[in-house]
C-alpha cells in the first residue's frame, strides 16, 4: 500500500505560483514565516525504479524550519532539513541539510556562508526586542 504524505504548511508561510510539493513518499513540514519562490520543487520519495525495501528507504520527510527563504526554483529533496532562518539560492538542487542562519546555492547545492545579520537575529530572539536598523547617510 503506498504511503500517502501530509503538507503542512505554517503560520504566515507562503509558496508562490509555480511550486509543487510532491508528498507521495512521506512528508512536507513547512514551518512559520516561510517564504518559497516561484517554481520551486519539493519530493520526498526519488528514485522510482527501485522496488520493495530500496524504495521504501528513499522516501524521507522535507523539513523547513521557521523563517527560512527558498527562492525561486530551487528543488529539495526528501531527507533534507532546512534550517531556520536558512537562505536556498536561486536554481539551487538540495541534497544535503542546511544548518540554521546558512546560505545554500548551486547544482548540487553547497554552503557559501552565513546570513550576514544573524547576530542581530539571535539577539532579538532572546530578548524578545526587534533592532531597529538605520541606514547612515
């Protein structure tokens, strides 16, 4: 019997015209305040033409944590987790996780940094306080 997975989609997350979510293998776990570009695509099961236990092993969750950002055309794959605050670059295949506050771009797709304001981000999460950044003229 195939396994039929679930999309959940969080608070004040939203996916742009052109996305698929293909959940036949297992799950999609979108989390809060994500934002996910045009024509991204998102499987949990890969390699159709294995059968019984080698197919079985090839259909793993997408995980994406809060307030990360897939631009446009991006693919993930099932197995991956993207972490929170994370960035997937335009075009970018996932095939391996990318750790919070981390930038991701590529074919397959690698880590080139850090999210350049995750000080600032961590900071406001533990106080509670959003910074207020100026601009100097």
């Amino acid at each position: 019997m195939a396994h039929r997975g679930r999309i959940t989609l969080g608070k004040y997350s939203a996916a742009n015209s052109g996305t698929t979510f293909d959940a036949r293998g297992a799950n999609i776990i979108i989390g809060n305040n994500v934002g996910i570009g045009h024509n991204c695509f998102f499987v949990t099961s890969y390699g159709s033409h294995y059968l019984g236990q080698e197919a079985e092993k090839r259909k793993q969750d997408i995980i994406v944590k809060d307030n990360a950002w897939i631009t446009y055309g991006a693919m993930i794959r099932g197995g991956v987790t993207i972490g929170r605050w994370a960035t997937v670059g335009m075009g970018a295949v996932v095939l391996d996780d990318v750790p919070d506050f981390m930038v991701a771009v590529g074919n397959p797709a690698k880590i080139v940094g850090r999210r350049p304001d995750y000080k600032l981000i961590l900071e406001a999460e533990r106080t509670g306080k959003i910074p207020c950044v100026a601009r100097k003229k």
